[in-house]
C-alpha cells in the first residue's frame, strides 16, 4: 500500500480530487495518510476531515530556518511513513534537507506548460496572468518530479488548454484547474503507485500496464 502525503495551502480541489479517485478505486493499493497545510485557515484541512483523514497545519512562519521548517515536516511523514509526497496547491517553499529525503518521491502540480510560466515567482494566478499577457493560445498544466530549482524536475503528465478571447486571470485559472490539474494529478499519482513510473535523465518514461 503507498502512502501518501500531501501538502497544501488553499482549497484543496486537486487533494480532492485524488481522494476521489482514490474512494472509486481508480487509484488502487493507495491512501493519503496525512495532509499538511501551511496555513490553519486552508479549507484542505476541513476536506481531509470529512474523509477521515489525519490534517495538521504545520506554518513555514512558525520557523526562523528553512532547515528547521524541512525538518519539522521531515518528522512529521516520518511519523505517518509517508511514502510519496503530494504538492496539490502548496505555497510554501521546501528546502534541499526535505527534497533530499524524498528525492523522486515528491511531485507537484504547476498551472502552466513547462518551461512556460513557471520558476520562481510563478505560483497562485501569476502563471495565468502572465499567460494571458503574453498572448498565448495554449496554457495548460504540468505534473513534475520536485527538485531543489523551482518547476525544474522531470516532467511526468502535461494537458493543454485552450485561451479564450475574452479570459481573465481568473476565468483561466479556473478552467485549467477543472479541465488539466484535476485530471493529470490523480493521474500521475496511480501511475506513481503502479510503479509505472522511472527517470532516466530528465525524461519520465511511463511503462504500459
């Protein structure tokens, strides 16, 4: 059984949708053991509850290092022997002690086509904002392996969507989350948890099931 944890800082719509796809069985020989958010205020953490799963609020703030700030989180999976780690809307930034200990076991949802729009700075609605200024036609999402350089890992999943003419940053940001993040997140997860997945280079390459 994989264990999953996922950390989080908002809603919680794409940890939603990897609990359902989890409860429906798509995803199988999986559970999210733990979610962290690094806000106590997240709605994350009332949806982890509603499906009986552990939540806890552990704040970057709340640490005067990112070392002791990795470490707390570092315990905390530990505790829970979180075997893959999920950043669905995580805000927060992880530091080279935590992404050494899950080294390819951490991925992380981005609002755009890497390379485009993505780097530091690139989080929240700014990927989208700078999407629809830049004139693009094309946006989209991307499922990435976590490294230390910000949206800089091996790419696992991507899903194109369309720019309208009449978007706004938040009209976009929406309709990416609903039609590419929600699908390409549990997606990449269940590969994840089928040992489907192996990097070699910067690639990912899938294995056929």
């Amino acid at each position: 059984m994989l264990r999953i944890g996922i950390l989080v800082s908002g809603g919680g719509t794409n940890l939603q949708a990897i609990i359902d796809k989890i409860e429906s069985g798509y995803i199988k020989n999986a559970s999210i053991v733990t979610v962290v958010s690094s806000r106590p205020e997240a709605y994350a953490l009332e949806r982890a509850s509603r499906h009986g799963i552990p939540g806890i609020c552990i704040a970057r703030k709340s640490y005067d290092a990112i070392d002791e700030y990795d470490n707390a989180l570092i315990k905390h999976f530990e505790e829970y022997s979180v075997d893959l780690v999920v950043m669905a809307g995580f805000l927060s930034i992880l530091g080279e002690n935590f992404i050494k200990r899950y080294k390819n076991r951490i991925i992380n949802v981005h609002p755009a086509l890497i390379p485009s729009f993505c780097g530091k700075g690139f989080y929240g609605i700014i990927p989208h904002q700078k999407a629809l200024e830049y004139g693009v036609k094309v946006t989209g999402a991307t499922v990435h392996f976590v490294e230390l350089e910000a949206d800089a890992g091996p790419i696992i999943l991507q899903k194109a969507v369309s720019v309208k003419e009449d978007d706004t940053p938040e009209t976009l940001q929406k309709r990416v989350m609903e039609e590419a993040e929600r699908d390409i997140l549990p997606e990449a997860v269940r590969l994840f948890a089928e040992g489907r997945l192996s990097i070699e280079g910067r690639k990912v390459k899938i294995e056929r099931s």
